[in-house]
C-alpha cells in the first residue's frame, strides 16, 4: 500500500512537473509572438530578439539585446552612409531601409563624369539633383562620387575622342570641376575628387588624364575642386591601398606633396570592397598610417563578398551569414578603434541590400553574391547585427 502511495505521489509530481512545463513554454511562446507583433510594422530591418544562446559565449555574457531598439543613427556618432541609384529611391522598402539608417548619400553613378557631363557642351544634373533632394527631405549629406575617375572605360566617348594636348586637357579638366562643383555649392560637402589613380605597382593608371596631363592632373584636380568651394572636404579614394605596398606609398607620398605645394587633400577613401578571409589587421595598419597623417578616413564603398568557391546558385546559409557578420564587427571595431574620433568621416556600404548590391547588378549571369548587411527583402542581416554590435561595443 506504501509502495503504491509512493509510486502515486510520484506520478503526480511528475505530472504537475509537466503541466508547469507545458504552461511556461505556452507563456514563452505567446510573449515571443507578441514582441514580435509589437516590433513597430514599419520597422523592416529588426530581428525580433538577440537572445543570448542565440550569440557567441562572448556577447552571451554581455547580456541579450533588442536589435530594433537601435539604429545606425543612434549607434553611431558619425554618418553611416549607402551608396544609391536615383531610380530606386522610390522603391518602398528601399526608401524606409535608408531613412531608418542612414544619414550620409554617396550615389553609385549619378555624379560621375559620363552621367553629369555626358557631351562637351551638355550638363545632365537632373538624377543627382534627385539624390541630393531626397537626401535634404530625410536630413542627411550627401558625398559626391567622382569628379576624376582614372578608368577610360568609364569615360563619356566625347571626353576620350577629344582633340588637343595638355593646354586643352588642363581646361576641360578644370571646367568640369568647377561647373559640377558650383551646381552642387552648399548642398554636397564632400567629394571623391580623384577615384583610383594609382596601380597595385604605385604607378599612375594609364587613362585619358594621365596621358594628357602626367601626374599633374592629380594636383590639378584638387587644386581646381578646392577654388571652386574651399569648404568641402577633398578626398582620394581608392581600392587595395588597405594592404600597404607600394600602392599605398604612391598614395601617400602623393598626399604629402600636395601638402608640400599648399593643395588640400582633406581625406582618403578606402573603398573596402573586401572579402571573408581579409585579415583585420593589414586593413587597420594601414588606416592608421592614413590616419597619422591627420587624414579624415572613409570607409567608402564597404562591402563582405561571400561567393567565393560557391556555385552561382548558392544560397546564403547561416553559418556564413554568421562569419560574415563577425567580419563586418572586426572591421568596423578596428576603424573605431583605430582612428582617432575627429578623423571618423563615415562608413558608406556600396549599395542597400544584396537585393541593389553591384556584384548582383554587374555579373547577373556570373555571380550571385550576398556582400551588404540587408537581405534581398530588405530584412537585417547577421552582417547588420555585427556592425551595430561593434558600434555598441559589445
Ligand atoms: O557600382 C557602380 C556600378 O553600378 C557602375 O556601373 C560602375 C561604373 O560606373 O561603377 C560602380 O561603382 C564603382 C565605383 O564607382 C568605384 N569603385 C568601384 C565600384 C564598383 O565597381
């Protein structure tokens, strides 16, 4: 009978055991499905919760967090910025992406030579002139890309067809300059004056300028941008310099000379299109080195390329999602880290999603990438989260 009223006791502890069991997980589930019906229903970048089994043992320590409570705007003390085409702006998801976060405009195309300037004697404004509205409408700056691309296969057939020797060149070069600089007075602050001069063999890239102009048209360009509005910030912008070399000598020591000569060169562009398996490190080496010199610094034109090796239809699982993520978080800790506060321009991401990324745009056929921080429909990514977890310093 003991026996029996024991085993009694027992089963009924079991059984309550349960029933609590059943109760709270029911409980658990409900407050999720309610956060998650209160994440406010325009709010497209949230995850719902950062739980911490959800994170490393590291952050897991640090506690969990609401993602949505926070936004680049809030995170960060300078303008995290993206690069977008006018075309897009009105594309809902798009729109709301950006003004939740963003407060810096650079624009993938729109205030290049061939789109601004695309006949001797013909100024097409109106795209950028759309940019810079929007970017006054939702309060942020915008910086303009690029009043000198060293690439002639960027440039209008007109520039490249034209006749005549340096004296020519020198008046085109200054013109274009000081037209697009006095339209957009007061309302671009800053410009990549000169995009990727240089060569990974710290040579001068053969293009229409260099061979018109030699080295000089480098000097010129900041010379002429900086008459027309000396109160914008002047930058050289490039890609690979994050790795030193040679490259990165010919910039610098350019830079310095210009110093030298009384012209201003205010800021470098890193552009930091990079990769998963960069090493931090080499990239914050080098920013420093910029940075020493009293440069501002620009992340430029970030983004993580993730296909490496991967078929073209490969999908982007989760764990990648996740060393992506933790990439993005060391490169933005070690700019934060590295460079001084007053020298902190600005991080700007190539594009908005993986959805408008160029990778995606330029080798449709080819690749099939995933390098941004939002997904294909606009929803945060892991890549996300570890750029605001660095801005959090978590
Ligand atoms: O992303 C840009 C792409 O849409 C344009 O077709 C291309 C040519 O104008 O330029 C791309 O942007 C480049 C930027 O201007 C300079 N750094 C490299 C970028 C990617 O190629």
């Amino acid at each position: 009978m003991r026996s029996t009223n024991s085993k009694l006791r027992k089963t009924n502890i079991k059984l309550a055991a349960l029933t609590f069991l059943l109760f709270t997980s029911n409980l658990m589930a409900c407050k999720s499905s309610m956060e998650e019906d209160l994440a406010p229903a325009d709010d497209v970048s949230s995850e719902a919760v950062v739980s911490a089994n959800e994170l490393g043992d590291e952050q897991a320590l640090a506690g969990s967090f609401h993602l949505k409570d926070y936004t680049f705007k809030t995170v960060f003390d300078f303008p995290i910025g993206a690069a977008v085409v006018k075309e897009r702006l009105e594309e809902p998801l798009y729109d709301k992406t950006l003004r939740k976060d963003f407060s810096r405009l650079s624009s993938e195309s729109n205030f290049k030579f061939k789109s601004l300037h695309p006949e001797e004697d013909k100024y097409t404004f109106e795209k950028a002139d759309a940019i810079v509205e929007y970017a006054k409408r939702n309060n942020m700056v915008v910086h303009g890309h690029t009043l000198v691309w060293s690439h002639d296969g960027t440039q209008p057939k007109w520039l490249l067809n034209h006749k005549g020797g340096a004296a020519e060149f020198d008046r085109l070069l200054k013109s274009h300059i000081q037209t697009v600089l006095k339209h957009f007075k007061g309302k671009v602050s800053s410009w990549d004056v000169v995009n990727e001069a240089i060569a990974d063999n710290g040579e001068f890239k053969n293009s229409i300028w260099y061979r018109k102009l030699g080295r000089e048209y480098f000097f010129k360009a900041f010379k002429y941008a900086h008459e027309a509005d000396p109160n914008i910030k002047l930058f050289y912008n490039d890609y690979g310099q994050e790795f030193g070399g040679k490259k990165m000598r010919t910039i610098m020591a350019l830079i310095e000379e210009a110093k030298q000569r009384g012209i201003p060169v205010h800021g470098m562009g890193f552009q930091l299109h990079t990769v998963l398996r960069i090493t931090v490190s080499k990239i914050t080496t080098n920013l420093a080195l910029a940075a020493s010199k009293g440069l501002l610094i620009h992340i430029s034109e970030f983004d993580v390329s993730v296909k490496k090796n991967k078929p073209k239809t490969f999908i982007l699982d989760d764990l990648l999602a996740r060393e992506q993520g933790e990439k993005i978080k060391a490169i933005v800790k070690g700019y934060l880290q590295t460079v001084p506060k007053k020298q902190q321009f600005g991080i700007t991401t190539w594009g908005v999603s993986d959805n408008d990324s160029y990778f995606n745009k330029a080798y449709p056929n080819r690749d099939h990438d995933y390098p941004l921080l939002f997904d294909k429909k606009y929803k945060a990514k892991r890549a996300y989260r570890g750029f605001i977890e660095a801005g959090l310093g978590r």
